[in-house]
C-alpha cells in the first residue's frame, strides 16, 4: 500500500490541530472582512468592494493555508482518501448540484456585469479551495485520528454550516443566515459524498467554487426563471444526500496515524461488497 512517510507527515495529526486550524481560519476571514470595512450587503455593489469585502479573505486565506499544510506536512491525506468508495451511483447527488450551478448560470443576467466586476467575482472561486482545504481536508484529517467516520461526516459539515454565521457579524440577515447554515450542511454533505466516492477533494473544490460562483451570480441583475429552479433541484440534490450519506460511510476506513498516506491511484480500494 503506497504510504506517506513520516518524513513528509511532519506532524501528527490530532482532533486538536484540526479544530484549531477550522477556528483560526474562521477568525482569519472574520478579521480581514471586518477591517475591509465593507458590510455584507454592500459586496455586489462595486467590483471593488467584492474584491475588499470577499475576495481579499479568501486571497490571503488561500495562501495561509498552503504554507499550512505543507509545514504539516498533510497534502496527501487531506487531499485523497485511502479507500474511496465503491457506490458510485451516490455521484448523482453531486451531479444534480452541478446541474442546478449550470441552470443558474444559464439563468444569469450577464449583460449586467462590467468586466471589473466579473474579475472580482471570479475571485471568489478560491472559496472552493480554502473552505473546502480547511473542513473537508485538515479539519477531516484531524477527527479520522480518533473518531468514527460517522462523526467526521457530521463534525466537519457541521462546523462547515456553522461558520458562516459569521456573516451575521458581518452585517447579514440573522434568519436568512440560519437558513444558510441548515443548507450549508446539506451541501457540505454533498461535497464530502463526492471525495468518498472519487477518493479525491478536488472534484469537491471545484464543484463548491462553480456553486458558489453560480449563486452569487444569479444576484447579479435580473435572474432568469431557471435559478429558480436551479434553487428546488440543488435544495433537493443536497438533502437527498444527507438521507443516503450513510451508503458512503459505511465500511470506511479512513483513520489517519503517522507515517499513513493515501493512493490517489485507488489501488487499495477494499473488495466491492
């Protein structure tokens, strides 16, 4: 079985290191959001201030965390799981929130975007590497040191729901942030069904920035009927997957100690039971 050394795993991975890393990075954002200055609500109005009021975070958030993971020395674990999982029927929940981003970029009033603007917005697609980086990566690797994959699905989409209440503090509406983070939960599930099922995060990092990227384009202007819509596919695609997580947890083996990498390869896939 091909295996990290522990020359390259630097540092043991713990619960501990992990939940330092999701709060630190958290407190991070909050910080570089609330010094831009710019209130929640006021982001799409100027290429400038999306750039200062998100895109900027995420800029500095995706560099600290590089140099993060590389001094831990976990690019390997957090990135790819050691035996992904054989149910490849439970991509179609992935596939239908691809879909829906696809509807809502259909569904986009391009005509109202400068080209200023549009480059801000493409910033923000660094959002499916840091968020994605930070719980279903580092923060993964840290609960898989002692606890049961059950509890890493439910630990790392929780706390990925729950850290954007700090929108609220940021100026966002506190009922419609509590609706965010329900569906945030959702999704997150979505994303971590996709490395299970791949063995890869990066198929998560992309579809969370091409999501994401979708949603706050459809603001933009006037959406078409097909966001909408693109809204009951997505909402239905991501509470199925909650409903049928367990077929993806199930067996798992995922635990993560010193000196263990991960396959990107899949060659130690377990047997199809």
């Amino acid at each position: 079985m091909s295996q990290v050394t522990e020359e390259r795993l630097r540092v043991r991975p713990t619960v501990s290191i992990g939940l330092a890393i999701w709060l630190g990075e958290l407190l991070l954002v909050l910080g570089v959001q609330a010094a831009a200055g710019v209130p929640y609500d006021e982001w799409g109005d100027s290429a400038g201030n999306l750039f200062l009021g998100a895109g900027l975070s995420l800029v500095v958030s995706a560099v600290l965390l590089g140099i993060t993971v590389t001094l831990l020395g976990w690019w390997r674990p957090a990135l790819y799981e050691r035996h992904r999982s054989r149910h490849r029927w439970m991509l179609i929940f992935p596939i239908l929130v691809a879909v829906a981003a696809a509807m809502n970029l259909a569904g986009t009033d391009w005509g109202a975007y400068s080209g200023a603007f549009l480059g801000a917005s493409l910033v923000l697609c660094l959002v499916g590497f840091t968020e994605e980086i930070v719980d279903r990566g580092l923060l993964l690797v840290g609960l898989r040191a002692r606890l049961a994959e059950g509890w890493v699905w439910f630990l790392t989409s929780a706390l990925f729901g729950l850290s954007h209440l700090i929108n609220i503090a940021l100026g966002a509406d506190a009922g419609g942030t509590v609706l965010q983070v329900l569906f945030a939960f959702a999704t997150g599930t979505v994303f971590y069904i996709l490395r299970r099922v791949t063995g890869s995060l990066w198929w998560a990092m992309l579809l969370h920035a091409l999501w994401d990227f979708s949603v706050f384009a459809t603001g933009v202007g006037t959406a078409g009927d097909l966001a909408a819509l693109a809204n009951v596919l997505e909402t239905t695609a991501a509470f199925g997957g909650v409903a049928c997580v367990a077929i993806v947890i199930r067996g798992a083996r995922e635990r993560v100690a010193p000196g263990a990498g991960a396959d990107p390869t899949g060659a130690d896939d377990p047997p199809t039971r």
